[in-house]
C-alpha cells in the first residue's frame, strides 16, 4: 500500500515536470501484482521497460502496481487518465469492466485491456494465444510424463484458463492417448503458501508432471524439492527449478506496446481486439531443458508448425468431456468459441466450476 | 511414506505459522492489548529473516533476526499505544499497513531468488518411531518451538504467579495497578513477545513453507491467526486445535478436487473459514464460559491515575 502510494506520488511529480518536456507521449500501466513477482506482472513491466528503451526520451512510462481488482481499480485508472497519460494499459482480466467505466469518463484517452472481451471506441483488448504454448507443454508432458498424469495447478474458471487446460490436455494426448490430468483451483492469482499446498497435493496423489495458471514460483519450488518436472508460467521460471523446468511460455508484450504506442504518435490508433501468438512474438517458449534430445526436437519442430500454422490445437476431432462432438474430423475451432470457452474436452478429470 | 503422513505433513507446515503467529497474539490480547498488526509483523518478519538468511547464508541467523525484527517492529505499536494511549484498532491496522510496504522495499532485491531453506532436525530415536517418529521428530526447528511455545504460554499463564498477574492486568488493569503491579512494563512486554512469534511465522513462511521471499507473501495470515485466538477463546491449546483444523481443512480441499470431487471448487475454497464459523458457534454457546475467558480491558487504553 505503502509502496502504492509512493508511486502515485512519483507519477504526480513527475507529471508536473512533464511540461518541460512537451514531446514526450506518456503511456501508463496500471499491475495487479509486483513488477518484481517472478510471473505475470514482471513479464508486463519487462514489456514496459523494452518501450522505454526503444524511445528514450520521447515516451514517458508511469505504473501502479498492486493494485486490487474491483472498485479501487476503477480510481487508480481515472487518476492515471487526469495525469495526462495518453496510453493506458490495464493489465488484469478483472480490470476490464472499471477500465470500460473509465474509458466513457475520458473519451480522449485511449486505453487497452488486457486478456477482456469488452471494446469501445477507445478501449482496445489485447491478448496473447497462451494456449499455444500450452499445447506444444502438453506434448512434452505426454513425452516426458512416465505416469500419464499432470497436475494443473489453476486460479478462476475463466475462458483463458480453461482454453489453458483444454490446449494442455490435448497436446498431450496427441501424443499419448491415455493422458489424465487432474485440476486443482487455488481460487487466486498469487497466493505463494496456497500454490504451494496444491502442488504438494497434487504430488502427494501421484502425478509426476506439474503446470500452473498462478503466477508465483513456489510451485516450480516444490516440484525441484520432490524431483518432478514442471512448466514455468508467464517468465521464464528456470531460476526456480534449474533442473526442474522443461520449459516456459514466456509472454512478451514489448513488441506489441511499442506497436501500439508508435499508432497513438502517428494518430493512426484505432479500436480493435488484438490476438497475436506464436508468430506475432507476443508469446515465446522459454528454452526446451530437462529432457531428452528427441523430446526437444519434437517440440522445437511442434512449435514451428503452430507458428505458422501448420498445427491448430483445436482441430478436430474432440468431444466435450461428457463424450458430446464440438468439433468433427478436421474441423476448427472459431476464435468466438475459444475466448467465451467454458466447457472442458474428453479426459480432464475435474468438475468445470460454474 | 505414505499418503496419510504425507497430508498430514503439509497440514503441519501450513498449520505452523499460524499457530506461532496466533499463540503470541494470545498472550497480548490476555494482557488486555489488541494489536491488529500481525499481518504487518508476519511480513517484516519474513522479509528480514530472508534478507538475513541469504546474505549470511544461515538460515537459524535469519530467523532469529525475523524474530528480532518482529519484535522491535511491535515496539512501534507498543509505544504508541501504551505510552501515548492511542487508539489500539487504528494503531494495528497502520501497523499491518505500514509492513506490507516496507517489507516490499526491504526485499525488492530478493525477489525470484532461491531461498536459504531450514533443514530438518531429526531427533534420535524417537524419529525412528513408526508412522509418528517422521511426522512429529522429525521438522525443522520452528516447528518444535510452536509446540513447545503452545505449552510453556500454557504452563506459564495458569501455573505461575507472573502468568496470573499478566491476565489480572487483562481484566481489570486498574486493580491491577492499585496492587501494585506494573500494567505498562507486562504489556510492553507481551507485545515485543507477540511481535516476536509473529516475526517467527513469517521466517517460517519464507524459509521452510516456500523458501522464496514474494511481496504480500503472508497473503492474509496475520488475520486468520487474529481470528484463531477468539476461535480458541484465549486458551492455548485450543489455539493448536483450531490451527491444525484449519491447516486439516485447507489442505483436505486440495486433495478432494485432485480427487476430481464434484463439489464446486469456490465452496472447497470457502470451506476453512465455514468450520471456523461453525466451531466457533459451537464453542461460545456457554455464554458464562466465554466471558470469563475473555480479558474484560481487551482493547482498553490504561492511563495510571498517580
């Protein structure tokens, strides 16, 4: 809070001395978590740094960081909005409907949201196809997993998160068709202790393969203690389990927030949804480790294919977990389906939470 | 080891720093001090203790200094709540606040580093028990501190003169006073004890539970510990039993969605804080009993009148 406040402050002196400088476009970020949270946030604020470094003097970046979804949220962004920014990103799917509020109150600002579904004639989404990389972790957890089985280790039931276990799962059974996994719902983005918990919980009942949707290390942690492999989440994790990490999917927002900023400099910024992958760059593999040279290959060669698009992890045929059809033989998934995607597909052994 | 030891040893880890954290609280709250800063004492605790650890590279050091920090961060609330009399409730809340913050300052330049964790210390012979001998001898050091504080508060609060004068000063301070006991120096003592185990909890967080050192990484702790004292109707080894139900219940949840329970998971989630609430009705149906345990001048500030 205390920290919170003291960049509130920062971003108020460092408006007025804005004036000086008049060429400057200021862009500002409003975090869910710590820029230094290992995960989600730090991969933002990386994103954040690499445009500051890319125009020097003639941007300005301002962030608030921990700032809680809800009402509070909704403050954060106005003030960020009569600071002067330009350009506000709001980086947490729980930000979207304050950011639509602030959005009418300030028609001259545009902001972009992260990972919503809501648009406006300023407010922009963007996104990152994360189920890609989950898909190409699934395969090598089918590779590599000796068991059949992975732990999932999941925060809300939203459709980015269930599109995560859906991509996972089938990666893995395409390469090995009797591949479970099991869900645990943390019910929180960040709760290192709790993380912790399920991932012993979810060892402790016999997987030997661990992924996360949360963004602390603590999983990867307790997978490197009891001697299973795991997938990093949002940043390269390798530090947390050097020997433990197979690999990472890395979100790189830099390339995009540069994008974006050069349009609001060139007036050329319009509203749109914004789904990039693979091949856009918004979303990079950590490096392969951990596992045998074959399994590396396989995947390199596998993320090549769904970079251009070759390979579509919702291809069918899949069924729904209760044995319904989705999608026929050869038949793919709309971008409409998956963002709005709140049922699982055959063999995730878990109950969807409503 | 098998599944039962297994979930039963997680139970532990989680149960600890809540107990350790609660436990002290116990013992100020008896005192007739409410301090709402745990949260705030948890996570400077923390962020020193692995401070201390890393750069030292003795975990013990970093936590006795976790310990130390707790304690002198405590002072703070000490000193303006029993030499300046200000409001307790507001007091503790800024506390907690003023923590998370500095805390967060304090380890910025730790984050995402591997911690220095706390080993195991098995005890000879009796850690050769079966089934228990694992479970209960064979844990790190602050494991046997919690237990072996929920016994000596116990022992010291009802079997010894000093306890019986710290929880007369919590029912009535000004008779307390009168007979000539010293209210200020007991509770300025109380609090730097319940700073102590509250700055211990947070050198366990970060050192034996995840052994990593995250901002706001007691995510709520301080509070679920404030509540276990009233759920324990100050008296210790309620204390015990209702942490170890909680740490049962939290971990219980987590096994029965990997167990593919149909039971939805917001509800599993929500379900520690329902049994607390259920016991905790349970437990103050005999109206008579709860008030007497509870310290009449909880919360009350004491300004001697000579």
């Amino acid at each position: 809070m205390k920290k919170y406040i003291l960049a509130m402050s920062a971003a108020a002196l460092i408006s007025m001395t804005a004036g000086a400088a008049q060429a400057a476009t200021k862009v500002c970020f409003l975090y869910v978590g710590s820029k230094t949270d290992g995960g989600w946030t730090q991969a933002h604020d990386i994103g954040r740094q690499e445009l500051q470094n890319h125009f020097g003097d003639k941007v300005e970046t301002v962030y608030l960081e921990n700032v809680p979804e809800g009402p509070d949220a909704e403050r954060a962004i106005e003030r960020l909005a009569r600071s002067g920014c330009e350009l506000v990103f709001t980086t947490s799917f729980g930000f979207m409907d304050p950011t639509i509020k602030a959005a009418e109150k300030f028609p001259d600002v545009k902001f972009e949201h992260a990972t919503g579904y809501k648009t406006a004639d300023n407010v922009t989404t963007y996104n990152s196809r994360f189920y890609q990389g989950r898909y190409i972790s699934g395969m090598i957890a089918g590779k590599v997993s000796e068991k059949g089985v992975a732990g999932y280790i999941a925060s809300f039931p939203i459709p980015e998160v269930v599109q995560g276990i859906n991509a996972f799962l089938l990666g893995a059974q395409s390469v090995n068709p009797d591949f479970t996994i099991k869900v645990v719902w943390v019910n929180s983005w960040f709760d290192p202790g709790k993380e912790a918990d399920a991932a012993k919980a979810l060892i402790d009942q016999g997987v030997d393969i661990l992924t996360q949707h949360t963004d602390s290390t603590a999983p990867m942690q307790v997978a490197a203690e009891r001697g299973i492999k795991a997938f990093g989440q949002a940043s390269d994790m390798i530090e947390a389990g050097p020997e433990t990490q197979l690999t990472a999917i890395v979100d790189t927002w830099g390339p995009y927030y540069i994008k974006r900023t050069q349009a609001v400099m060139d007036g050329t910024w319009e509203s749109l949804s914004s789904w990039d992958g693979l091949a856009e760059g918004i979303l990079t593999m950590a490096p392969y480790t951990n596992m045998p040279d074959d399994v590396k290959q396989m995947a390199e060669e596998l993320e090549a294919k769904v970079a251009t698009g070759e390979v579509n992890p919702f291809t069918g045929p899949i069924n729904k977990q209760d044995g319904s059809v989705w999608l026929k033989e050869g038949e793919v998934s709309d971008d409409g389906t998956l963002l709005g995607m709140n049922f699982y597909v055959e063999g995730v052994d878990d109950q969807l939470p409503n | 080891m098998d599944l039962t030891q297994a979930v039963i040893l997680t139970i532990m880890t989680a149960a600890t720093p809540l107990l350790l954290a609660a436990i002290g609280e116990l013992v100020v709250e008896r005192s007739g001090v409410l301090n709402l800063g745990v949260e705030g004492m948890i996570i400077m605790g923390a962020a020193v203790a692995f401070a201390v650890a890393k750069l030292s590279g003795n975990p013990y050091l970093g936590a006795l200094c976790g310990a130390l920090t707790g304690a002198a961060f405590s002072l703070l609330f000490g000193f303006l709540t029993l030499t300046l009399v200000t409001n307790q409730v507001a007091t503790g809340l800024s506390l907690t606040i003023l923590g998370l913050g500095l805390s967060g300052m304090i380890g910025e330049s730790f984050v995402g580093q591997a911690g220095v964790p706390l080993n195991e210390i098995a005890i000879p012979v009796l850690s050769s028990i079966p089934f228990i001998g694992p479970l209960l001898f064979n844990q790190d050091i602050i494991f046997y501190i919690s237990i072996l504080l929920i016994f000596g508060v116990s022992w010291f609060l009802f079997r010894t003169r000093a306890g019986l004068r710290l929880r007369a000063i919590g029912d009535n301070h000004h008779s307390a006073h009168a007979l000539g006991t010293p209210v200020i120096r007991t509770r300025y003592l109380a609090v730097m004890f319940g700073g102590a185990c509250a700055g211990l909890a947070g050198a366990q967080l970060c050192l034996v539970y995840t052994p990593q050192w995250v901002e706001n990484m007691s995510a709520g702790r301080g509070w679920i510990a404030l509540a276990l004292v009233v759920f324990g109707s100050w008296r210790p080894l309620r204390v015990l039993a209702g942490a170890y139900l909680f740490g049962a219940v939290t971990i219980g949840q987590l096994h029965a969605q990997a167990l593919g329970v149909a039971i939805p998971s917001q509800f599993l989630s929500a379900l520690p804080y329902l049994a607390t609430i259920v016991v905790l009705v349970l437990i103050s149906r005999n109206r008579r009993l709860t008030l007497m345990n509870t310290p009449a001048c909880l919360g009350q500030g004491f300004v001697p009148d000579r």
